[in-house]
C-alpha cells in the first residue's frame, strides 16, 4: 500500500463535557474513498469539522504527507463539503456552476460534463434557493468536484437522491478516485458505503470500532458476517 498522505492520531473533542469524539486515529491514502460510517450521533460531521480546520480538537495530531498539518494549509490541501448548505440562495445553479469554476480555473468543459452527469440542465435557471433537496445536493457535488484539492471530504453525499441519482454519483466518484484524488465521506446508509467505498471507518458514540477493507473488518467481528451493516451490528 502506498504512503498515507493524511494521518489522524489520537483525536478528541468534547462538548461541554460530552464526549464526541475519544481517541480517533485513522490513515488516508491516495486514490481510494475512505467512508466514515455509523448512526447519526456517531460522530462523523464532528470528525470533518475537525480535519477541516473548522472545529478544535483537545487533543490528538494530523499529518500531511509525513509533515505537520497547520490550519493555514488546509485550504490548499482539501476541500470540505457540509451537508445542508445553501450557498448564494439568491443566484441561479448556471450562474454558481460559473462561479465556483472561475474561482478555481476548471475548465468549461468540466462544468458542462458534471451537469450532464449529475442531470442539472433542468434546473440551471433556477434560483439556488429554490430547488429541492435532492437537486441541491447534486448542485453542491458539482461544486465539490470543480476544486482543485486532492483531498475532497463530503458529508451525506447521497442524502436526498433517489436510487439512479445516487448510482450515477456513486460511479462518478469511483473516476474521480481513479484520477487519483482521495474521497473521505461521511455515510450513514451501510448500504450505500459497501457499494461505493474501499475502506471504512466505523463509529459509534464518538469512538472508533474498527477500520479497513470490508474483508479486513470481517475478521474482527464476532461469528459470521458478510455485508458491512452485518459486521456493524457485530461489532456494536
């Protein structure tokens, strides 16, 4: 296996002192999707806060290709994806889609291909403010996939899509790792994780039950287990 760019070591965030996150350590490496699974109130929005720069963290350390990993920098490194957003409620998607692509040199091309993949053409009049949810995510994942960074993180990246949106931007995310950029999502339905990721991260409760390939967690979870929500509730 190739070097780990990212390393998380022992990372931890209370919360008046609830416990959100307790000793989390985990490794990312280049060109694969690094899925963080577990139930709402595992934990997950809380750790990409955190490798974001975003949120504090008491205690632990992050490493960007064997070197310190400063607020500063992550910028240039990863671009971090929340759930629920509206950005620039007042424009129209065409005018947003221009927007982020000026502001990140993609170019017109790109933009064309990710609206006819994620089928935005339909809505690239519309006002941002007005669309539904699942028109909205699929907005924000065009966003998401016009940055430069090679560390995309995306939280509930299929919330709100239907089963053929959701395949279709499940197979758009398996090129972009092919090219080599790193995906880290945040995913709540196991069986949306299985088809899409190659290694897991399973929280629970702020803590971190296991890690690796489906066939690797197979082995630590107690008596037969063969899809990752049977290995989940195993290990639970």
């Amino acid at each position: 296996m190739a070097e780990a760019l990212l390393k998380v070591q022992g990372l931890s965030k209370r919360f008046a002192g609830f416990s959100a996150l307790d000793e989390v350590s985990f490794e990312v490496y280049p060109g694969q999707i690094l899925g963080l699974i577990g139930p709402n109130g595992a934990g997950k929005t809380t750790l990409l806060e955190c490798v974001a720069g975003l949120m504090h963290h008491e205690s632990g350390a992050l490493s960007w290709r064997g070197g310190d990993f400063p607020s500063g920098r992550r910028k240039e490194e990863l671009f971090y994806l929340p759930d629920g957003i509206l950005p620039h409620r007042e424009l129209c998607s065409s005018e947003t889609l221009r927007l982020y692509a000026q502001l990140y040199g993609a170019d017109l091309g790109r933009v064309e291909d990710l609206i006819r993949r994620l089928d935005l053409r339909s809505a690239l009049e519309k006002r941002v403010g007005a669309l539904s949810k699942g028109t909205l995510k699929r907005l924000l994942l065009a966003i998401g996939l016009l940055t430069p960074q090679p560390l995309l993180l995306l939280d509930e990246p299929f919330d709100g899509l239907d089963l053929r949106q959701t395949r279709s931007v499940m197979a758009l995310l398996k090129e972009v790792r092919t090219l080599g950029r790193i995906l880290l999502l945040s995913i709540h339905q196991l069986a949306d994780a299985e088809r899409v990721c190659d290694r897991f991260l399973l929280l629970k409760d702020g803590r971190l039950l296991g890690s690796g390939t489906l066939e690797e967690l197979k082995t630590r979870a107690p008596g037969p287990a063969g899809s990752l929500e049977e290995v989940f509730l195993a290990l639970t």
